[in-house]
C-alpha cells in the first residue's frame, strides 16, 4: 500500500493564534505530529500543507522533509473542507506522477497520538475492505439516554429507545480526531461525512481532546504536568 501521510497547518486559527507553532511543552505544536509521521515506516511521502511562513520555516530548519507546495489561500480559510486540503494534495503529486492508495491524516491539534494506535489503524485498514479508518473514543453521552435535539420548540432524544439506564444503551463513540486513514479512491468519490464503510479504532478518553480554544490549551498542558510529575 502506498500511503502519503498529509499534516495540515494552516496559518490563522482565531481559537488559539499561532496554534500550530504555539510552543507546548518547549516545542511547536507541529513537531508532535510531524514526529508521529517520522516513527511509521509504512510511509511513502510525508506532506506538510500549509500557507504559514512560519511553519515553512519550523520543518526546514528542524527535518529533513520538503516542503512540497505552499497552500493557496483560497484552500485557506475557515471555511475550507479537510477533503478540498486532501483533494488538492492528491492532485499535486498526480501531476508529479506520484499516487498513493490511502491518506493518513494527522491533524496537529491532537499531539499526543500514539505510534502503536498509528499502526494498528493501519493494519485494520489494509484488513478490512473500507473506506476510511478513524480513531474514537466512547462517549459518555449517549443519543438514545443524554443527548438531545430541539424540535418545535421542545427537546427530545437524538434516537429513539426505550432505555432508562445509560449503560442499557449501544455505546456511542466520539472521533477524537487524532488519526484518519482514508482511501484516495474514497475521498475522491465523496465527502468524508457521506462515507459508509467507516471503521473504528477505539482510543482511551484521555485522547479526546481536540486544542480549539485556549481552555483545550490549558488542559493539555494540565496533561501535561500530571505526566510528568507522576
């Protein structure tokens, strides 16, 4: 299987500015994913998509990766999808005669993946006949017990059940966003949210923080000390 692990690092975040070259815990954001890429062997071409001069300059100077392109603008902003970014990659290397057969997508605002869970969700990808494999972790909330949506005014269930214990209820599972693995033929027919043959990788609760805003920031540095004075 040819894999092309893509790292996406736009310049703005209005959650946390600067966020993928913030330093946490004495080093960019970045770094984290960038050396989670570094630790798998599976990979063929690792790719840095960004339009920051800052990030340009943080992977020159610290790995020894290319910098294949620098993302436009217009594949920028905050309304930009992740499959525009992954389409956009895919397409660069198609007109260098380079395709791959799956993308692993790891997103810097989820540090601390783990090298083992990066594999197993490989493995589980060239074992399973999917489109995409995707880390999750099981969610205290549940759509048939605690999780509701408004309807003419009123809140009722996200799913309908008979259950009256929450630990009745399927479990229900968060994609915490740390690690996707997605077929080229898949996200080049579809949207990832349409995909149908999705499967899981489950991941403890502590890997479903995701840094978007500056109280994310403050809990994983939180982890962080905890960690280290264990």
């Amino acid at each position: 299987m040819k894999l092309l692990c893509l790292i996406p690092a736009r310049r703005d975040s209005k959650g946390i500015p600067g966020k993928n070259w913030k330093l946490l815990n004495g080093k960019p954001l970045i770094n984290y994913s960038i050396e989670s890429a570094l630790s798998i062997p599976n990979i063929d071409t690792i790719c840095i998509s960004t339009n920051s001069d800052e990030i340009i300059q943080i992977v020159e100077s610290q790995f020894e990766i290319p910098i294949h392109f620098k993302r436009p603008e217009s594949l920028s902003l905050d309304t930009t999808s992740s499959r525009e970014v992954i389409l956009h990659a895919i397409e660069y290397f198609q007109q260098l005669d380079k395709s791959f057969d799956a993308i692993l997508l790891l997103q810097p605002t989820s540090p601390f993946r783990q090298k083992e869970a990066i594999l197993d969700c490989l493995q589980l990808f060239e074992t399973k006949q999917c489109d995409m494999v995707v880390s999750v972790c099981e969610s205290p909330y549940n759509p048939y017990y605690n999780i509701y949506t408004e309807s003419n005014g009123f809140l009722e269930k996200s799913l309908k059940g008979s259950y009256t214990r929450r630990q009745d209820c399927p479990p229900a599972f968060l994609i915490n966003g740390s690690i996707y693995i997605i077929s080229v033929d898949s996200i080049v027919k579809s949207e990832i949210h349409e995909m149908e043959k999705i499967v899981k990788y489950t991941m403890p609760w502590k890997f479903h923080l995701d840094l978007d805003g500056p109280e994310d920031w403050i809990e994983m540095e939180k982890i962080i000390h905890q960690q280290k004075s264990q």
